[in-house]
C-alpha cells in the first residue's frame, strides 16, 4: 500500500496480487477500497483472473476502471482486448484513450473526449507533451469519442434528452454523467498504458481522481465489533477511528 498527493487530491493504492494463488488476499484488499483499476494485458485481453478480480469487484459493489497494459509490447493488440472486455463485462465498458504506435512503438496516448493526443517521454519520467491528434487516428478518434458520449447521454434520462435535441453535451455534463455511471457501475471507462515507461500514467490518475468515488461519496460502512456479533456503522471521517 502506498499514498500520494495528486493535484490536490490524495490516493490511497492498494496493489493486490495478481497471481492466481493469491486471490483470496486480492478479494480481502476489495473489502478497504471505494474504487478499483482491473489490468488487462493487451496481449491476452480478459483471463481467468481478470473475471475473478471482476466478480470480487461485484460482490462488493466496487466501481471499476479499466486500464490496458503492456501496449509495448510486440504482439499488443488494443482492440482485440477492447473486444474482449466489450463481450465479458457488456456495453458499459467505454474507451476514453487511443494508442498512438501500439507495439514496440507506443509512445503515447489519444483522450478521445477532450480530442488531444499526449506524446511521452523514452526516459521513464511520465513526462507529456501535448498535441494535436494525428491525423491518421483522428476518425477512430472522433468515433470513439462520439461512442464514449453517448455511452453517458443513455445513462441519465436528462441528458438523453438534451443529446437528443442537441447532438452534443457539455465537458461538464460528460463528467458528471461518467462520474455518476461509474458509481452506480453502469459506466466502465477503459484506458491504455505502459506501466515501465510510465506512459499514460498521468492520465490514468486523472482519471481515477474525476470518476472512482471517495470514501466520502461511498458513504457509511456497515460492520461487526472485533469482541462481539453487534454490527455497527460508522461514518467516513478523516479523524474517526481506524476501522480495519
């Protein structure tokens, strides 16, 4: 477990194993957190433990992001694992970023609802410079983002009537309406990455920080007394009790 400060907000992570032998520890972790980020390999797309870290995020009503991984390598395949996590965990899965040069290649990152692409640096440092779409992705782009948009007009009746009259939503309208889809898990943002070369991190923790819940928005937690079967519920304050 580790903690930072992210423009102003904190993050508590908690990384869990990904290893098949240690799912119990992953579904234990599942109990502490308001949100999740689930891997997916971009060379393998949903495996057996991408479903069961699923299933654990399910039982406990946990909102979810998704994040491809590994885009570097050879044999990526970003649409193939789109695909995969479109047909496991249905049509709330919605892509908000567009690899630029998948493969051994990829250097950066489309963010189809802003229309902005983000070219990293080979050293490591996460660091970004921004751009202009490039023009060979700019109607995937446009498509995804138009996809991504109405995946947020369907889930809110007032604003499928004001995409209906309009044809467009606002920036803000965009975030408060994947926000609110994300918490009630009817939205499932998915995202792309390089964990080593630290390409797309940035974005990935804006993300986190725009869309997973705070404790805050998850509300009280509900439990028993270490001594004793009372269940008690207690509040999400910053100076309460530890509860664990």
């Amino acid at each position: 477990m580790l903690h930072c400060d992210w423009k102003g907000t904190k993050l508590n992570v908690i990384d869990t194993p990904g290893y098949a032998d240690f799912t119990g520890e992953a579904k234990g972790g599942m109990r502490a957190v308001d949100g999740a980020v689930v891997l997916l390999n971009a060379m393998s797309g949903v495996e057996v433990g991408t479903e069961k870290v699923w299933g654990y995020a399910s039982e406990y009503n946990i909102p979810c992001l998704l994040l491809v991984n590994h885009t570097d390598k050879e044999f990526a395949n970003f649409d193939k694992t789109l695909a995969s996590a479109t047909d496991r965990f249905g049509k709330g899965v919605v892509a908000l970023h567009l690899p630029v040069n998948p493969g051994l290649g990829f250097n950066g990152v489309v963010d189809v609802l802003r229309m902005r692409a983000f070219t990293y640096a080979t050293d490591g440092s996460g660091r970004a410079t921004e751009g202009d779409v490039p023009a060979a992705l700019a109607d995937r782009a446009a498509q995804m983002r138009e996809r991504a948009v109405e995946a947020v007009a369907e889930s809110d009746d007032a604003l499928t009537e004001k995409y209906l009259e309009q044809g467009e939503l606002s920036p803000e309208e965009v975030l408060q309406g994947f926000r609110a889809g994300v918490a009630r898990r009817t939205l499932f943002p998915l995202l792309c990455s390089d964990a080593p070369k630290n390409v797309g991190t940035g974005l990935l923790l804006d993300t986190v920080v725009d869309y997973l819940p705070s404790p805050r928005d998850r509300g009280d937690v509900t439990g028993k007394r270490p001594d004793s079967e009372e269940e008690i519920t207690l509040a999400p304050k910053p100076d309460g009790p530890l509860a664990a």
